[in-house]
C-alpha cells in the first residue's frame, strides 16, 4: 500500500514540475517575442507593433488594454493571460 502512494506522489511532484518548466518556457517565450515586436525599443507595443509582431495579441488589444493607454506592456500581457488561464472552462 505504501508503495501505491509513494508512487502517486512522485507522480504528481514530476506533473507540477513538468508545469512549472512549461510556464517558465513559455514566459522566456513570451518575453522575446514581446521584445521582437517592440521594434522601437521603448517597452510598450502600439497597435500597429502587436498587428505586425504579436498578431494573437492585436486581436485582444483592447481587451488587454484595460486602461486605455493606447499601448500594451510585457505586464498587461501576463496579467491578461494569467486572468484567462484562472477563467474556468465553459
């Protein structure tokens, strides 16, 4: 019976691990892309820089950008995504 168990948990510690190192990839991802599509350097992504770099993003623009700068940052991004993937499925 101990075994079962011992078992289920590494199981699970190799699960949650394996989830960690896929979100920090795709975070590493993120950020370079982001940084591929700013082309002016200047931290923020204008509609015309998500359209030509970020295309997934553009589509969300104004729905990213909550406050209405008219720009997005690396942060509003990883907010926008963090709330969505906290959303329950339909």
């Amino acid at each position: 019976m101990t075994r079962p168990i011992r078992l289920a948990t590494l199981l699970a510690i190799s699960l949650a691990a394996s989830a960690a190192f896929a979100q920090g990839a795709g975070l590493q991802q993120l950020q370079a892309r982001f940084a591929a599509a700013d082309t002016d350097h200047d931290g923020k992504l204008t509609p015309a820089e998500a359209r030509a770099g970020m295309p997934r993003v553009a589509q969300h623009f104004a729905e990213i950008d909550t406050d209405h700068k008219g720009y997005l940052t690396l942060d509003d991004i990883e907010r926008f995504l963090a709330a969505r993937r906290a959303r329950p499925a339909p």
